[in-house]
C-alpha cells in the first residue's frame, strides 16, 4: 500500500455518526489529538478521522473521548471553500481514512466516573492447559 499512515494519540471527542439513507452507509467521525514537542514548548496536532460501515460502528462501540488509540489508514485531502472576512478562500484539510486501529492504555478515567457504575474492575487470571 503507497499511502498508509499510522498515529497515536488521544480521542478528542465522541465518535459522531453519520448515515447516508439513500445508500445505506454511514461514516463515523472524530479528531485524534496528538502531542507534539519542541525545544520551548509542547503543542497538540488535531487530525480528523473517517470510519465507514462496519468498521465505524466498532468505532463507536470501543472509542471513547481520551481514550488512547494507535490509528493506521490512508490519508486524504478534502478540499472546501471558506469565507474569511468577506474573502472566499479555498482550504486544504487532512484527513486519515482509517483501516484499523488499535486500543492503547488503560480506560480514561472519566470515562468510567461518567458512566454511572459503581463496581470496580475484576481482575482474570488465566489458568494454564
């Protein structure tokens, strides 16, 4: 594959999805927020993100807002027009199609305050054959 892309980061938002009725696909939506650093100062890179049809509702079954994930896709560039004080102005936007992804890290810790549950987490242990 010529264009791949792979990212970690931290789920900026909860997924949104959006369903096309005519065709019957939907596209799950979200930006990943990944941090950057310099010599003087540490700064975040917002990257949208586009999941189709089924991969999009595992999406929306698994990530969560600050939830880390290693994201892997094609990168694409929508390109719209936009009035800037009274100036239309057509602008550039990345965008990674995702193909994959992967969980990283422990749950948020917001994520399980806001559900409403009280139980604490079991812990498994695996028993040898």
């Amino acid at each position: 594959m010529n264009n791949q892309l792979t990212i970690i980061g931290y789920a900026g938002q909860k997924p949104k999805i959006v369903s096309f009725p005519d065709t019957g696909n939907k596209v799950v939506k979200f930006s990943l927020g990944v941090r950057e650093f310099s010599n003087k100062e540490e700064s975040t890179l917002w990257i949208d993100v586009d999941a189709w049809n089924g991969l999009g509702e595992r999406v929306m079954q698994t990530i969560t807002k600050g939830r880390e994930v290693l994201l892997t896709g094609r990168l694409a560039i929508n390109v719209f027009t936009k009035e800037v004080d009274g100036v239309k102005v057509e602008v550039h936007k990345p965008i990674l199609k995702l193909t994959s992804f992967h969980l990283c890290g422990p749950k948020p810790v917001a994520e399980s305050a806001t559900d409403g549950s009280t139980e604490q987490p079991k812990s498994e242990s695996r028993k040898s054959a």
